[in-house]
C-alpha cells in the first residue's frame, strides 16, 4: 500500500519535472548573436579556430555537466577571462533557453 501510495505521488510530480524552462531561446540566439558572439562562436557553422579562447555555444550545450543551474550560476558570477556582463534576468534565462536547445 504505501509503494502504491508512493507511486502516485512520483507520477504526480512528473509534469511539475517536466515543464519547460523559462526564457524564450530565440531571444536568446539574437542576445548570443548581438553580445556573446565577440568571443563565443554562436553558430556551428561559425566555427574555426578560435581567436578569444572561448568554448563555442555548442561545446557548452554538449558538455553533460550543463544545466539550466550550472549555467545561471556561471552567468551570475564573475570570470577573469570574461567581462562582466549585466545581464537581466529575463535576458539570463533566454542565453540559458538557446544554449539548452543545442542539446
């Protein structure tokens, strides 16, 4: 009786696990395009060598450790190798959107 009961319960969470992110990803990819892409290649078919030593927006996506927390944490601290951008929290949430869709 309670594994059923647990059962129920897990099930019932599953929609609330499977929601979709906050963000809108293609104002992600204009923001990627317009500010990221000075040293992030942006697109697959941008790539080639690399002058700013930045990983490309699809090495990011395809690295297993990237989630939606890993990356609003990064976003949100400060790199030495990167400047510190101001971004809104609308505006981190849809960088956060595209790079998730390259998955």
């Amino acid at each position: 009786m309670i594994r059923f009961a647990l059962i129920i319960v897990l099930l019932g969470a599953l929609p609330a696990l499977a929601q979709a992110l906050p963000g809108d990803r293609y104002a992600g990819h204009t923001l990627a395009r317009d500010v990221c892409a000075a040293c992030h290649f942006i697109e697959s078919e941008d790539m080639g060598d690399s002058w700013a030593d930045a990983p490309a927006f699809q090495d990011v996506a395809d690295d297993p450790a990237i989630t939606a927390i890993s990356l609003r944490v990064f976003l949100g601290t400060w790199h030495q190798n990167m400047p510190n951008l101001m971004l809104s929290e609308a505006e981190t949430d849809d960088i956060i959107a595209f790079i998730l869709s390259l998955k």
